[in-house]
C-alpha cells in the first residue's frame, strides 16, 4: 500500500502544481499585475509548491531528514538528471545572463545553506535569513528583466472563465496538500520496510518524485527550442528550493540535522556537481551545454545515487 501511497501522492503534486500556476497567472492577470512579474515571482513561487508541501509536511510530521532530504536531493535531481537528460537529448543553449548572474546566485546559496546547518541545524534567524534572500532574489529578478527587455514568456496569456479559475486554485490546493501527505506517509512506510533511512527516502524518491514538474517543463521548453529558458529554470528552481523552501518551512518550525550524512555525503556531491556546471556553461560548450557534458551530468547523477544507497 505505501508504493500506492507514493505513485498516488506524486500523481497528486504534478497536478497541483500544474493547476496551481495557472490559477496563480489567472488571478495575478486579474490583479492587473505585469506579466513579467507573474512569471518571475508567482509562477516560480507555485512551481516550488510541491517541494515546500512535502518539506513542510515531513517537518511537522518529525520527519525532518525528508525535508533536507527533499530540497538537496532535488537540487542535485534538477541538475544531474534534469539538466543531463535534457541536454542529452536537446543540447542547450547557455543565455548570457547564466554565466554572469544566475549560476552564481545559485552557488552562492548552496555554499550559505551548507554554512547554516554545520551548528546542526536550521533555527529561525537563518531560516529569517533565507527567506530575507528570496525577496532580494525576486526584486533582482525584475530588476534585471527590465533592464534586459527580455520578451515575456507569458505574453499572450488570457483569462480563464471564473469557474475554471477556482476549480484549477481549489483543486491545486488540495493536490498539493493531500499528494504531499500520501508521498511522505508512503516514503515513511517505505523507509522502514527496506531499512532504510528517512535521508535516504528523501533524496531518491521524494525528491525525483517533487522534480517531475522541472523535468517536464524543460523537456517541453527544450522541444520547442527554447533551451535558454530551461537552463534558466532549472537553475531558478535550485534557488527558490533553497531560499523558499527551506526558508518557509524553517520559519514554522525549527529543523535540527539528523543525519551527518547530510553534511558529509550529500552537500559534498551538490557542490561538485554544481562546480561542474560552471565549466559546462562558461568554458568548454561555446555558449551550449552539449550532449556529451549532459551524459557526465547523467553519470555523475547516477554514482550518487547508487553511493547513496551502498553507505
């Protein structure tokens, strides 16, 4: 029953979060909010909702070692699985504004994050801290579009009925917070039975099941030729799993570490993987991250997981 718990849980959170956005465009559209401004803040916020339901849920649920779990695990699924099959299949082109910001906004905060927990955990004042980073994030975000006149994504986006509009907001909601329930109770059940631990449940199968959305979003901006704009999401999606994430769910409730392995394992290999990318995006692809870099990221991705489960 808890595999059931598990397919069912993630089947409710792409839906949710699928729905969720486009009640979230629809409604930021009627507030007369700029378009850019929608896709910068609203529509990265509901594409992070997922991550923060399950976090937030294993949190309260004394499962904390998911919700690290969680966002590490999805941060390293967003760029070895993600970014590596995506570029496998489509190699991406690397925007400008990748090299000279957002990829070291992204390191960044994943060296800050590492520097927060080495006391053993996530208190207030750093979750204060993260979230503190995510407004900065977004008004440089906007800032930058509008400096840049980058086209909007999202032009042309009209407004739903009133309806539909309530039932994709009412059925996101619901979507998020019962798929989030059913991942973290099925994982739970699933961790005991294989003997293994929480950390281990959340940066396998919680995190690959959260990341479907990212997976998806770039495989179809990738198809359309688009590849700037799935790079730029993925590395986004990395950001707001930091700042908004932990950051929220460390302002509802402290977070201890409980597993060294987190420290000792797992950021170690988000580091790497992530320093890797640097020489992917600035250096050796000429402007695109190659089909050959995607299978590195690919196999990079895969040693992880097979050291995760033999430790």
């Amino acid at each position: 029953m808890s595999y059931v718990y598990i397919l069912v849980g993630i089947v409710l959170l792409v839906l949710g979060g699928d729905w969720l956005v486009k009640a979230s465009i629809d409604i930021a559209l009627r507030a007369k909010i700029s378009l850019m401004v929608v896709g910068l803040t609203v529509v990265s916020f509901a594409t992070s909702a997922p991550e923060l339901l399950v976090s937030l849920n294993a949190a309260l649920a004394n499962h904390v070692d998911i919700s690290f779990g969680n966002v590490v695990g999805s941060n390293l699924a967003n760029i070895g699985l993600i970014l590596g099959l995506t570029a496998l299949l489509f190699p991406l082109k690397v925007g400008i504004k990748a090299i000279r910001v957002d990829y070291w906004i992204l390191l960044s905060v994943t060296l800050l994050l590492f520097l927060l927990l080495l006391d053993g955990q996530l208190g207030f004042w750093d979750a204060l801290l993260l979230f503190a980073g995510l407004v900065a994030y977004n008004i440089l975000q906007i800032r930058s579009s509008r400096r840049s006149h980058v086209p909007d994504d999202l032009e042309g986006a009209k407004l739903m009925k009133l309806g539909w509009m309530l039932f994709y907001l009412i059925g996101g909601v619901a979507g998020l917070r019962y798929g989030a329930q059913f991942l973290v109770e099925g994982s739970v059940e699933v961790a005991s039975a294989w003997g293994v631990s929480d950390r281990v449940i959340g940066v396998s199968i919680v995190s690959v099941g959260t990341s479907l959305p990212e997976l998806a979003a770039s495989l179809v901006a990738a198809f359309k030729g688009e590849q700037d704009i799935s790079l730029g999401n993925l590395i986004g999606s990395n950001v707001f799993n930091i700042l908004a994430v932990l950051g929220i769910t460390g302002l509802v409730i402290e977070l201890p570490v409980e597993s060294t392995d987190l420290l000792t394992y797992d950021f170690p290999w988000l580091l790497v993987i992530t320093l890797v990318l640097l020489p992917f995006i600035r250096w050796l692809g000429h402007g695109v991250i190659s089909r050959w870099q995607g299978l590195v990221l690919l196999i990079l991705y895969a040693l992880y997981l097979i050291g995760v489960f033999l430790k």
